[in-house]
C-alpha cells in the first residue's frame, strides 16, 4: 500500500509540512526507519531520535515542527494518528474465504462462504458464525457458539460452548473463552465441584492477548463489555461484568462477580478481589491490589518500586516491627506531655 | 432434567416449605431466575435479592426462611447443597462413545470403546485410558501417559509423555502437563538445561483451570493429591508436592520443589517459594509471598490493599525513609531518657 | 544409556572416589535412588539423605567426601556436572524425520528431510526450517517463519507470522510467540487498535517455558538474545529487548520497550515497567516491582514475605498512617528541642 502524504493529511485533518507529494508505503520508528516510511513522535523521551531521523514524514505536535528534518503531519494527537495511518498502510488481511479440508465443522452449524475456516479447526454443532469471520489453525469452537461478523481467532484458541462474541473481535492464540469458573462447594469430604452454567458474553470490538482467560458463569453469564482491550494471560473470573471500552494490561485478574466499571484502565498484574464494584474511569495503577469496591473514580495503587534488596530487606524488618515503634512514640508523646506539663 | 422439590429434599436432608410438588427443571440466581428454577441464598451480601426473587425454589439457612418469598429448602450450608442439587440438574455429558476419524493413535495405546477421542486428538504410544475417559478436540497426550476413569480433558490441553492421572479429573483448554520444569545450571558459556526426567503424578478429581501447568519433576515426581482444584494459570514448579484437597485461586505460583499440605487454601497470585513446607490448613490470602516455610496453620497475608495514588506515593515516600524515622524516634527516647535523668 | 563412572570422571575433570567400574545407567535424587543412579548434592539442605542414600554415585563438592557412603565424583559445582551427565544418560530424543501425513504445510516452505513435523501441525506459507527442527503435534507456524537448526517446539505452540527463531531453541507447549503488542491508542470512541507491524527474533539456544508469550513488535522487532531462559506463563511486551543468558522465572512480565540487559536473573512474578533499561547482571528477587531503570547491577527486591494475616491487618493500619507518625514524630522533636533550648 502506497499513499501519498497530501492524502493522508486530507483524511486525518492534519496540517502538513514539507512535499505533498511524499510517497509513504510503511511506517517505521524514529530511529530505524528507512526512506518511504512514516513515523511518529508522542512519547517525549523519543525526542531525542527525531533530528537524525530517516523517515520520509513524522507525525508530531506543532510545537516540535522545527526540529523535524522532513515532511510532517502535526497532530493535536500524534498517537491516535499514527494508529489510523499505520492501519491504512497495513490493512489486517482478509479472510481467504473457505473451509480447509482438514477442518471439522458439526451438524446445524452456519459458516458464510465469506469465512475462513483455517486447516485442523474443529467447529461443533449449532455454531453459528457472520460475515468474514476467521477460525485460526487448531483453534476450536464448541456447540452453539456464536461469532459475528468480522472477528476473528487466531491459531490455538478455545471457545467452549454457548459463548455469545461481537463483531470485529480479534482474539490471539491460546485464549480461553468460557472454561469454568472456580466454583467449588466444601464437604467434610472434600471439595465439591459447582457447576458452571452461565455463558460468556463479549461486544463488539474486543481484543483478548495470548493465552488471556475469561470463565463462562456459574449461573448468569460473564459479560465482557464493546471496545474492552485485555492483553496476555489476563484472568477474568465467573460473572464478572466489565464495561465498555476498559482495558487492562497484561496478568491482571478480576476475581469472581465483581463489576469493573466503563472506561477504566487497569495496569499489568494487577489484581481486583471478588464481588467488588470498581466505578467508571478508574486507573488501578500496575502491581495494585483492589480488596474493596472503588466508588470514587481516580487513580489507585499498592505497588512498591523495587530497591537495592539490602536497604529494602531492612525496611522490611522496620516495617514489621511498625506496631512497635508506633507504640514507643505514643509513650514519648506521654511522657513529653506530662513531663511539659508537670514542669510547669 | 426435571425434579420434584419433594424428591430433593429427601435426597439432601432438606426441612421444605412450600409446595413439594414444585417441579424444578434448572438453576438460577436470586435477581434472574425464572419460573422452574432453583436458587440459593449463601452470601449474606444477596439477601437484598430474596424478598423479589422469581425462583421457584431458594435454598438456605433457616434464619431466612421468614423472608422467602417462595417454597424452600433448608439446608446448614445452602451452597453445598446448590452444588448437589445444581449437578443433578445439570449433569456433564456423558462423551460420545469412539475415535473421530481426524484423531490421530499411536501404537500399543489402550483405548476402551467406552472413551471419546475427540476431533484432531493426538495420543502418543503406549498411552493407557480408563473407561469413559474424554480427550478433547486438538488435546495432546505424549507417549506412555496414563489416565484413569472418567477424566475429560477440554480443547487444546496438552499433557506430556509419562503424565499418570487419576479418576474423574477435569482439566481445561489449555492446561500444560509435564513440560520440562526450569532446571538450568550456570556455566562459564551460559545456562546448561537439567534434563527434567521425572514425571507428574496427578490423583483422583482434580481440577484444573485454563492454561494452568505443572511442570513434571527433575528427577522424582511432581505430585498433586486427590481433591486438588487449582483455577486458572495457576503455575506448579517441579517436583513440587501438593496434598490431598488443596486448592489455589488463579494465577497463584508455587516455586519448584515445595510441599503445600492438604486442605490448604492459597488466595489468587499468592506466590510460594522454592524449597519450603507449608502445613496442612494453611490459608495464604490472595496476592501474598510465601517466602519461609508455614509450620502453624492458620491463615497469612502480605497484601497491601489500594490507595488513591497520591495518598499512596507518600505512604511509600515515608516506608523508603523508615529506617531514618526509626533512627530520630530512638534519638529522641535518648535524649529523653537522659534528660529525664539529669533533670532528677 | 549406560556409563562407567571412571568415563563421567574423564569426561567432566572430577576426582572419583569409590570403584571405577561402577556403571550408572540414570539420575536419581539422594533420596530415591536405586541402584545403578547417580545423584548429585548442591544445595546443603539435602545434606541430610547423604549417608542414607541408595545411588551408586554421588556428585558432591571435596567437603562432603568423608560422610558419602558410596562411590563419587568431586567437582566444584556438582549442579553443573550434574547437568551434564544427565544430558549424556537421557539425551532428548532425536526428531523422527518426516511429515505426519495430518499436518498441514502451505507453499513455498522449505522442510528438511531431517525435520519431523509431528501430526496436526500447520506450517504456513514461505516458512524455513533448519536441519532437525521439531514441530510438536498440532502447533502453528504462521508465514514466514524461520527456525534454524535442532530447534524444537512442543505440542500447541503458536508462532504467527514472521517470527525468526535461532538454533537449539525448545519452546514447551502453549507457547505463543509473536501475537499482536498491546498497542491502543485513545479516541473519542474508544480505543483505537495500533497495527504490529515488527517481528520477533530470537537468538540460538533460548528455552521457553509453557504457555509463555512473547509480542511482536509494534514497529521494530521484540529480541530474545542468546541463552534466553524463561520459566512458564512469562510475559515478554512488544520491542522488549532482552540480552544474552537473561533468565526470569515463571509469571515474570516485562512490559513493552523495556531493554534487560544481559545474564540478568528475574525472580518469580516480578514485573518490570515499559520503556526502562535494566543493566547488566541485575538480579531482580522474586515478586519485586522495578518501575525505574537499572543503572547499578546488583540485587533488587520490593517484596514483603507473609505474615499471620491479624498481625499482618495491624501492621497495613500503621502503614496507612505513616504520615500522621512521621508528622507526630517531627512535632515531638520540635517541641524537645524549643524545650532543650528554652530550659538552658
């Protein structure tokens, strides 16, 4: 795909520097991009690569127009840009429509003609799957599986059945949809298993990483809101509800029955407990524990930065000892007062 | 499935109130159920939801039964009995009895007629399956692996040469058994891997989670006991040893070559060390680190729940300079004490 | 396999003690060991099956000599030789040549005569194998893949497209490399996915634990060095670089961008942020947070080992308060030093 940079500038309202005529043909980054490519500067501490830059055109905001050495498109958000740009120079490819004959589709299933249905798939009974929808190598879909239009499933993917997906869904390898969630009963002989009876339902436009999970309900279904964006190996327990458009980084898990609300971000391995309701547009910062409900939106954390293991392993030990010390400055406080005031 | 309240009752030592001939056909929650259903009231948090549920039926403690809107059973521990109840109204499908012609068999491996091989199934040789045994679509099962009656193994599992599984174990897509635990020794040229030749031991209904693993031993076994239930990416290390109805939330860790005692329960992304013991009925809450054995039982945490981000970043400002307060607090103690005695 | 231990001691430079002739045929631990096994002790706290043990050998350091009950071999770092002479009793098997007539390869691959391409496995398009490359049952090689010599991939891995994997690699099963970074830009209708356009290089000799997963990169390439070690369920961003002999335990995570340097060694769960540079040799504990670049190597840590949970509520109390102790302490020394002052 060739586009030229007047197009481009065209299409995204962007002012333009430089020749119009730019031929652009891929990105690149500022600092190994090649000639015919287009890059971009959002985060400040790659600034530093934008004056040696080989890039044909460098989206950027206006206020770094001077220092760039080629054409530019300024932006308010040069990101978000770059993300519309970069798609169009780099379409996903389209489903090469067909059924590879080594694929196993059931009885009562649907498939349009329009989708791919890649080599070793294994499709049940009674799925029923929209326009262009791509079934990757080895991944499987269990009976009455639903799937719009669009979405796809790359290589190795499990959908057991029931589970209800959106359209132009894109879900990576090893995920795990509707396996089920964690419901165990205590008997004086042991665990008994609950079962897990509820469905998974995912909106529109979701993004599941490699070998990310989400557990079909124990009763209701585990709902999974339109534009959510989860990365790798993201846990989401039974009968969690998430919002539109949140999105957690990667090894983050939601424990069971708690509602995450719109809107949110929630940093890699963080950990939400179970039965919790987190409000719309909240942050959990990376690494934090969230072991009571979030009412307030804002932004929240629990995580230490790590230090150098001698300095911290005496925090440590002054840290467990805190009841202690605590306790010596109260004494203090007493003594100095009835002394302060006995003095008098 | 359809049964008379009448007969569940009897079947579970139920006190009932209401129409015995209500029939129930399936589960429900307390806010969603329908006519037909069966609901529980375990968590004290749900009670809101009794007074206006549509269930036909709700299980629960005696204390509730004046606020039941509808026909009852009382039970001392309403979820146990839910979990009976709900199994015989939702029973697992018995497999499909047979070998998809797409499924792949080695030599002199023992499959009964009563097993089913699901589509795209590869079983090594000399592997040994129990009655009724099910191996799911594009599930991988090594040379010489072992599996005894009525274990299911969901989609894309893949369990490694010498695997020995007990009965009626249930694992989910995903879940990796016996790969290589990470054995490596430096060397002046870099890491030399240890040949992991052990194998993993795994007794009678065990559960596991989506894409959890445990690793197969160095040179003994790693072993899980009977009534193990492990959630999701839960992670076992070799030759570790976890006894008998022990169970872990998603994402929990436990390093190589540690023995978890029996009954013990071990929160999500609780992570436990290498080389320790930890005793029968320990609990370790969610997100704690394990990192000396647990000779006591009872229940240990390290968790530090969220704060608004500001309110935290001072928290940690003062637990970084602790060891400074606890230096000028024992400075002032110093300076009172001696004082104090001078002034007398 | 069997050995004379008088050929290990030739082989590995180690003083023998005890009949030269012995032949050992396996490893087995101290412990456990029959006749006809060679053991190894390292870690002192085995020391204890020492005398009792039941192998025909141990590998132990000069110190231990007097209390072995049986013949051994001295070495200064018995876990090494160790390693080696396992190698040398259970060799890993050699790939049997072949294509398995249920896998699936597309155009334009070149397959060696040499590779076994195990049943199920789907190789894409324009993919190069070295000599010896093993592809476990049903994993996915996407197009474009290159995989140099005696390279081995298990049951159920995904490499998607363009991947480029070094020589002698093992990658254990549910490993996914080169599945999309998690790049999202904001829009005012949500998240906007960002295309992954980079690869992902991997250098010779790197193992990958199950269920692992490396990102593509966003732009440029996600690189693994040479003797890359990690352990299961890692996490490895989009344009992570990671150096040379680099090892992390299993459930670390290393966010995108983020360069660790070489022979680094990450501990279990710890979690590395984006966009930093970690020196070399830096060895971060287990479970530690680093969200500041590595300048200094040495030994870094953020974690706080369990408590019994009561005293570890009290302890989580006072942090929360550190400020109000930190102000009480400062106006403490105040008031003793106007008092001091004044009362001279």
């Amino acid at each position: 795909m060739a586009i030229q940079l007047a197009e481009l500038a065209v299409r995204y309202g962007c002012e333009l520097h430089g020749d119009p005529d730019t031929v652009i043909k891929q990105v690149g980054s500022l600092e190994t991009a090649v000639d015919g490519s287009i890059s971009f500067l959002a985060n400040a501490s790659y600034r530093k690569h934008l004056a040696g830059t080989a890039a044909s055109a460098v989206i950027l905001r206006e206020a770094f127009v001077p220092e760039c050495p080629t054409a530019c498109l300024v932006a308010d958000d040069p990101y978000l840009v770059y993300a519309y740009i970069a798609a169009d120079l780099h379409p996903a490819s389209e489903p090469a429509a067909g059924i590879h004959p080594t694929a196993v589709v059931g009885s009562g299933t649907r498939i349009p003609d329009s989708c791919e249905i890649a080599a070793g798939a294994v499709i049940g009974n009674n799925v029923n799957l929209g326009e262009r929808v791509y079934v990757g190598p080895n991944s499987v879909l269990g009976d009455d599986v639903e799937i719009s239009t669009d979405s796809r499933l790359a290589a190795n993917v499990s959908v057991c059945s029931g589970v209800r997906i959106g359209e132009r869904c894109l879900f990576h390898s090893g995920v795990v949809i509707g396996a089920d969630g964690f419901g165990i009963a205590q008997s004086p002989e042991g665990w008994v298993k609950v079962p897990q009876v509820g469905a998974v339902v995912i909106g529109n436009d979701v993004e599941l990483g490699a070998n990310t999970t989400v557990d079909r309900g124990a009763i209701d279904d585990t709902v999974l809101g339109n534009g959510v964006k989860l990365d790798n190996m993201v846990q989401i327990g039974h009968n969690v509800i998430i919002g539109d458009h949140t999105v957690m980084a990667s090894q983050a898990g939601v424990s069971g029955s708690t509602r995450v609300g719109a809107r949110c971000v929630i940093g890699g391995k963080a950990g939400i407990a179970g039965h919790l309701e987190i409000a719309d547009d909240t942050v959990v910062l990376g690494g934090a524990s969230v072991s009571k409900s979030i009412v307030r939106p804002g932004m929240y954390s629990s995580v230490i930065p790590a230090e150098e293991a001698g300095k911290w392993r005496r925090i440590v030990g002054r840290l467990k000892r805190l009841d202690d010390m605590a306790g010596r400055l109260k004494a203090l406080e007493k003594r100095f007062n009835k002394k302060d005031t006995g003095s008098n």
